[in-house]
C-alpha cells in the first residue's frame, strides 16, 4: 500500500481550536448529556455522543502542557488531571443536595487550578497558563467519570452496592483516553487537528469499552445503544485519523509485517 | 478516629507521599544505565509503591490503623528493595554496568570508592547501597503516607456506606491523592535522582509546600462532601 508522498509542507488536517474553547463546548455537551440522562435514560446514545468533547478537551489541555517539555512524560500530566477529576467526581458522590454532579466538576476545576498554581507558583515550572490547563483537564475526567458512575448506577444504592468494583477501571480508562491522543501522535509533525481527531476516536474506544460493562449494570437497550453509537463512532473517528495521517505523511511503505 | 482527626490524616498522608518521592532512586526510561536509579518516571514508581502500600494497608483495617500503617510501610519497601534488586541484576548482567553513583565520590554507607566503576560520559548506573537505602526509606514514608491517606478517607464515608464500597471508593480516592502527590515532586526532580544523597534533595521544602497545599485543597473537598454537605 503506497500514497503519493505530500511533501514537508503538507498542510494541517484541520483548524486549530483552543483548548479553552474546547473546553466550554466540553462544559455544554456534558452538561445536556448529564440533564438528558437524568430525564430521559433510554436517550443515552446522545449523552455518549456529548461526552466525547470532554475528552477532546482533556486531551488538548494535556497536549499544552507537554508541548513546552515538562520532563517526567506526558502520561504523568493526565494522571493527575485523571487524579484531581476523581477525587471530585468520587467525593461529589456523597452530597447529599441536587446537582452534586456539578459540584463535582466545579471541584475538580477548583483543585486542578491549584494544582496548577502550585507548579508554577512554588516548583517555578513557569508554564503559560498551566493553572487553567490543569482546571480544564481534572474538569473534563471529573465529567466523564460523572456521567459513567451514573449510567452504571441509576440510583445511589445501586453505585454503593454493585458498581464499586468497575471504579478503578474507570480511572484508568478515562487518564489514558485522555493522555494518550498526545503520547501516540508526539513527533516533529504533531498538530493539534489530528491529535483530536485520535482522541475522538478513542473517547468513543473508550466509551464501548464502558458499553460493554454498562452490560452487567443497565438494562440490554441502554448498553446496546451504547454499544452500537460507540462503534459507529469509532470507525467514523478512525477512518477521519487516518485520512488525515495519509494527508500529512511523506509517503506510506507497506513493509509486510502484520 | 473522628472526622477532623481524618482530615489531618489527609494532609499529613498526602504530604509524606509527595516528600517520599525525593528518596527514591530513578532515572528516566531514556537514561537507563546513564544515570543512577530506576529506570523509569518518578511517579509512576512511587505511585506503584504507593498502591502495594495501600493494598497490604486495606487487608488489615480491621486490626487497627498501627498495624495498617506497618504494613502499608512495609508492602511498599519490599517493592522498591525488590524493584532495586531486580534492576541492578539488569544493570549488571544485561548491560554490564556495576552500580554506582555519580554524584559521590564514595558511597555514604560501604564507604565504597565510586569513580573507578564510572563508565564515561554517564552520570553514575544502576542502583548503589545508598540509593537503596534511601529508597526503602522513601517507601517506608510513602507506604505510610498512603496508608494514612486510605484510612482517613474510609473513616470519612464508611459511616454511609457499606464496608466493601466504602473500602473500593476510599482506595480509590487514596490513589488519586497519592498521584496528584506524585506528580508534583517528579516536576521537581524533573525525571531522576539518586535519593536523598542528590543534589536535588535541596529541593525538598517546594515539594513540601505544594503537597501540603494540594493535600489541604483535596482533604477538604473530601471532608466538605462525606461530612458537611
């Protein structure tokens, strides 16, 4: 398989948006897909498809600060965006008042932000606008977790008696979604349009990873919803990184190795 | 342990944490067998320290938060010591380099001259005695810290919950503080130490301050939502 070499300057597969405007699509998305699921539990396929911007939005903020070299890996960055979002989104659990979901986010947004100041305050890692990043990265874990621990748990005594086991997973499965779109596309021609591109393709990897154990908790129609928006997401987010890889690349050797 | 003693125990466990990671001895995966320590971040190694502390910490709640504490301390130790051990086998019949410091002239604690078994142009290999040490010590801090962190926290929720998920959400929420702790100090060290015999030791009182900044922040949220709100 070959495809006609595009040459240094090949352009960009896309436009440049900021993580900061990300993040307020992030914030609207989740916020109609947290409403949504509350009201309607059977329209969960549009919750699924409005979480994916919280991951793109994660991913972008992660993608800021390791651009300038922070010296211990990108995958420690989104630990701790994935650390701070849930701290807040696990604690919010426990409050007993409307809307805890939210204050949840706020919390993690709150906490990223001093996380932030106090690397670039005490540590002096002189980052711009780390603060912020950091906020927007533990707000947009602390959304994704939000809304899994409630498709999986309609009720609280549901998530305190059944779902514990799968939280762990749900850590791990939302810190790598949202690191690895930068770790896997890092190089000298990184840019910041196929990077989300890979990070929608893994927001929905990762959502039908969860629509698979959603299996054990809901009911067969919410996983399957799940299930099948999820993989129709994949292969559409796949087959765009690809393309935009093709675009960009010098050229493509088919070397034989499977 | 009532819920204001919890909180402390938040701050203080998380702050332990984050000074734990200045004695553990790693260099970054790029610099295997070119600098001292480990080979790989120092976060992702405390962090793995940390969470064989609070797994061996969570076998023993019922017995007491001494013995949680010891055996969290413990778990943890032999993790480094064996971690150390398995690498330095690496270093010394893989690569072929004996372990030794780069930044001391002996070692502090054999008294063992270091210079000789120096390859050029490296920054020390592999894991010499007083990295071990410092090491084990680190671990000993962080299996503590991180013990300390889940038992607060439990204490914390428990009172709603039952203990099963009780135990599954503060261990949860131990390893997201354990991490945040992490992660602060590893910008500090920016990716490799030798331990406490580092140059980077120095640096120990910014770590001290932002973990015990950060710990407060997060202990607080904790205490506000499981308590207050």
């Amino acid at each position: 398989m070959s495809v006609q070499p595009t040459g240094e300057t090949a352009a960009h597969s896309g436009k440049y948006t900021t993580t900061v405007s990300l993040f307020v699509i992030a914030i609207v998305c989740s916020t109609v897909a947290l409403t949504i699921f509350n009201a309607a539990p059977h329209a969960v396929f549009l919750s699924i498809i409005l979480i994916w911007p919280a991951f793109a939005s994660g991913a972008s903020a992660v993608k800021d600060i390791s651009s300038y070299g922070i010296g211990t890996g990108v995958a420690s960055i989104g630990m701790l965006g994935a650390g701070v979002g849930t701290i807040s989104a696990f604690s919010s659990i426990f409050i007993d008042i409307p809307f805890s979901a939210f204050i949840g986010i706020i919390a993690a947004f709150v906490i990223g932000f001093v996380t932030g100041l106090c690397a670039n305050k005490i540590i002096k890692m002189k980052i711009p606008r780390m603060e912020l990043k950091i906020a927007i990265m533990s707000a947009s874990a602390a959304m994704i977790t939000t809304l899994f621990v409630s498709i999986f748990s309609n009720n609280i005594d549901m998530l305190l008696t059944d779902v514990y086991i799968v939280l762990p997973l749900i850590f791990i499965a939302t810190a790598l979604a949202i690191i690895h779109p930068y770790n896997g596309s890092m190089g000298a021609g990184e840019n910041q349009p196929r990077t989300l591109k890979l990070a929608f393709a893994e927001a929905s990897l990762t959502t039908l990873l969860f629509g698979l154990i959603s299996l054990a908790y809901t009911d067969t129609i919410t996983s399957i919803e799940i299930l099948l928006v999820s993989g129709l997401g994949f292969v559409i987010f796949t087959t765009i990184f690809l393309r935009a890889i093709n675009a960009e690349i010098y050229k493509l050797e088919w070397s034989g190795v499977v | 342990m009532d819920p204001i003693t919890a909180l402390f125990g938040i701050i203080i466990g998380g702050t332990l944490v984050g000074v734990c990671v200045h004695f553990i001895p790693c260099s970054a995966v790029g610099a295997m067998a070119a600098t001292t320590g480990i080979a790989t971040g120092p976060t992702m190694l405390a962090s793995g320290a940390g969470m064989m502390g609070l797994m061996a910490a969570a076998y023993n709640l019922d017995n007491g938060l001494a013995l949680m504490l010891a055996s969290g301390a413990i778990a943890s130790m032999l993790m480094i010591a064996l971690t150390s051990v398995v690498a330095n086998i690496t270093y010394a019949f893989g690569v072929g380099v004996a372990p030794t410091s780069g930044q001391s002239e002996y070692d502090r604690f054999t008294g063992f001259e270091q210079k000789q078994c120096l390859t050029p142009g490296t920054d020390g290999h592999g894991i010499p005695t007083q990295s071990f040490i410092s090491g084990v010590i680190g671990a000993a801090m962080g299996g503590i810290g991180g013990a300390l962190v889940f038992y607060s926290v439990y204490t914390l929720i428990s009172p709603s919950i039952a203990q099963a998920t009780a135990i599954a959400i503060a261990g949860i929420i131990a390893v997201g503080i354990y991490i945040i702790n992490g992660v602060l100090p590893a910008y500090t060290l920016v990716g490799k130490t030798e331990g406490m015999t580092d140059k980077k030791f120095k640096t120990t009182p910014k770590t001290l301050y932002s973990c015990l900044i950060m710990s407060t922040v997060s202990g607080i949220f904790v205490y506000a939502a499981s308590v207050v709100i």
